[in-house]
C-alpha cells in the first residue's frame, strides 16, 4: 500500500511553506518528500533530518529549489 500526504505544516519541514510551494510525502517501502515551487523565485527547503535527492545525488538538510521546478527527495 501507498501513502500519500499533502503537508502544509509538518516536523519534518523547518522552512515556511509559501503559498506557492506545494510539499507532499509517499511513504511505502521508503519515505519521499516532492517539492514544487510554483513561485517566480527561490524556495530554500530546511528539513529536520537529513535527505538524499533522488536527481542530483547529494545528501543534506536544506535544498534550493529554483521557480517552476520540482525537488523529489528519498529518506
């Protein structure tokens, strides 16, 4: 089974969610953590724990994600 949760407000997220950064988690075997930024500048995630970017390959507790991209992070 699949658990998906759209968070706006959750422990594991330090940083401010802005209204256009939508955050959500799967959790199944593994934790994943999707961030989208729909705003027209930089989004800074800081994260409780640190996570890996399943794209880029490195491990840390905070992440820039650039206007209109996507971050899909794996615990």
């Amino acid at each position: 089974s699949v658990v998906y949760i759209e968070l706006r407000a959750c422990d594991e997220i330090l940083s401010t969610l802005p209204e256009k950064v939508i955050a959500s988690m799967f959790v199944n075997e593994e934790k994943y953590l999707v961030v989208s930024n729909l705003d027209d500048k930089d989004y800074t995630l800081k994260l409780r724990d640190a996570w890996s970017d399943r794209v880029g390959g490195n491990t840390a507790r905070e992440f820039v994600v650039k206007p209109g991209k996507i971050l899909f992070l794996k615990k």
